[in-house]
C-alpha cells in the first residue's frame, strides 16, 4: 500500500521478474508490474510479443520459471474465486444457450439456485443479451459471443478482471459496446488488465500502459506522461509549389512526406504554424490544408521500436 497526498493507493496485484522460456524462445523476461486497485492496466504489443503468456501466468494457467504473482492480502486466499478472466480464444458451449452457458461458469464459482438465476440475468443485461438469452451460442455473430465472453467471466462478480485481446475479429459496433463495458467497469472501481495490439484502444480505456515486445516491458507509465515525455507534435500541410515552404522551415523540425502531403515534427508546433503563414504569404502559396497533429500512443510506440506492430 502506498501513500501519496491525496490517498492511499491500495496495490492490488504485484508481479515480480516474471520469466518463461519454451525450449529456446523467451517468451517472457524479467518482467515485473504493480496494479492499483481501480486502474485499467493496458497491455500492448503485436502478435507474439508474450502478452498472452505473461496474461496466463497472472491467472494461474501456467507456471514462470521464474518469479512470482502476488496479491494484496484482502484477496490472497481466495484470489481465484475474485478474478474475472477472458481469454483471447472464445470459450464457449456452442450447442447450448446463452443462459445455460452462464449457470455453467456460475456454478464453478459455486453459484446455485436463485443466486445463480438472478446473477445470470444481471450478466445478461449488463453485456445486452437479455432478448437472445434462449437461443443457442452458435447462432450468435462474433461480437455477441465475445460479449457472452467476457460475461461469463464476470459472474463471480470479480475485484480483477483480465481480457486478453476481447475485440478481435469483432464488427465495429461491437468493438463500440465492449469498450463501453470496460468504461462501466472502470465506474464501477473495478481493476483491469486489458491486452491488446489496438493501441488506439488501450489510449481510449487504460489509465497506464506497459509497451511489451520480445517478452520484455520497453517502457510502463501513465499514458499522459509517455506522451509528453516521447511523443512529438507534428503540423501537416498540403499545397503546390511548396519546395520554397519545405526549404524555409527545415530548421524548425524534421520534414517528412505524409498522406499526400508533409508532416513537420517539431517540439514548438505553434512557432512552426507561425512559420508557415508567414513562409506562404512571402511566396503566396496557397494552403489547400493545414492543421495540428495530436500526438497520440501509437506514436510513442514506434519511437520506442522503431517499428510498427506485428499484425
């Protein structure tokens, strides 16, 4: 537990230089993370990168070689009765109904009777499958079943819930409602972990993020700090007869091609927006567009690879 002016930050789950090899591959290295109780923790990496593996050590599926898993003592003895865990692989009944899929996980958490069927029914309304309840799983599309997914794994009414990539393969739509669930979860002081390669959605949900590739943490911070520590502005312009523009501001930041037009990089974007007015005017070029570029995580992620995600 640590304390800081404001409050007590209750430190929920500590991993501590996690390692896991198969054969050769290292598919995890000494990694190690601290998770708030009531923080969404995002982690990003491409295919391949050790998040699932680091995800099903956190979980108790496999086992590091080395290094540990702790929680806080509130929820030490019975941590697996409290964790909510949806894999990146559906794990469902397809043969059976929605409902029936939900007594099944309910009664592993030792649901029965009553509180089964009302904790069902609330699950069902929560992830919006209340009207589709009797019907079987193999007729649902693949966000619903990603929906009843991820409700499976909260009918134990779990303090941690950990998501291993819930959106894949899902319609837009779909992807909307899930990411709407994790923000009532957030409301809700739940703590989660949330896996991805969809950086725009870890920027969208977490709280902080862990970059992870190769199986080793790159950088783990607040969003808000690793943008405003690596990523730089940029201002974009298209226009014609723009080699005296690009030669004149240059020394103002990195000019590079970009969507049909050019892109400057540069700490001082308002100075640089300044510059081109003034540039265009002396020449009288005509800006057909012109604008600030947001930083935004993804930037933060190939500034720190070099590369982009592995898809």
């Amino acid at each position: 537990m640590i304390k800081t002016s404001q409050k007590v930050v209750l430190i929920l789950l500590s991993v501590k230089n996690i390692s896991k090899s198969y054969g050769s591959t290292k598919a995890v290295e000494n990694v190690s993370l601290d998770l708030q109780q009531g923080e969404c923790f995002g982690l990003v990496g491409p295919n391949g990168a050790g998040k699932s593996t680091l995800i099903k050590i956190i979980v108790g599926i496999i086992h590091p070689d080395e290094g540990t898993v702790q929680f806080d003592s509130s929820i030490s003895k019975d941590w697996k009765q409290q964790i909510g865990y949806v894999p990146q692989e559906v794990s469902l009944e397809e043969n059976v109904s929605a409902l029936q899929n939900l007594y099944y996980f309910g009664k592993i958490y030792n649901l029965k009777g009553r509180n089964l069927q009302e904790r069902a029914e609330e699950v069902l309304s929560y992830i919006g499958l209340t009207e589709r309840k009797t019907e079987k799983v193999k007729t649902f599309s693949g966000g619903m079943k990603r929906r009843l997914n991820i409700g499976c794994a909260l009918m134990n009414q779990p303090r941690v819930i950990i998501m291993d990539e819930p959106t894949v393969g899902v319609d837009p739509q779909s992807r909307r409602y899930i990411l709407n669930l994790i923000e009532k979860m957030k409301k809700e002081n739940r703590t989660i972990i949330y896996s991805s390669h969809y950086i725009e959605e870890i920027e969208k949900t977490c709280d902080e993020v862990a970059f992870i590739d190769h199986g080793a943490i790159i950088e783990q911070n607040k969003i808000e700090n690793l943008l405003q520590s690596y990523a730089v502005p940029a201002v974009f312009f298209t226009c014609k007869d723009n080699d005296a523009l690009i030669q004149e501001i240059q020394s103002l930041g990195s000019v590079s091609p970009h969507n049909n037009g050019y892109t400057l990089t540069t700490r001082n974007p308002m100075q640089a927006m300044e510059k081109i007015l003034q540039v265009c005017k002396k020449h009288a070029i005509v800006l057909d567009q012109f604008e600030f570029m947001q930083p935004k995580l993804e930037d933060v992620f190939f500034s720190l690879t070099g590369s982009e995600l592995r898809t």
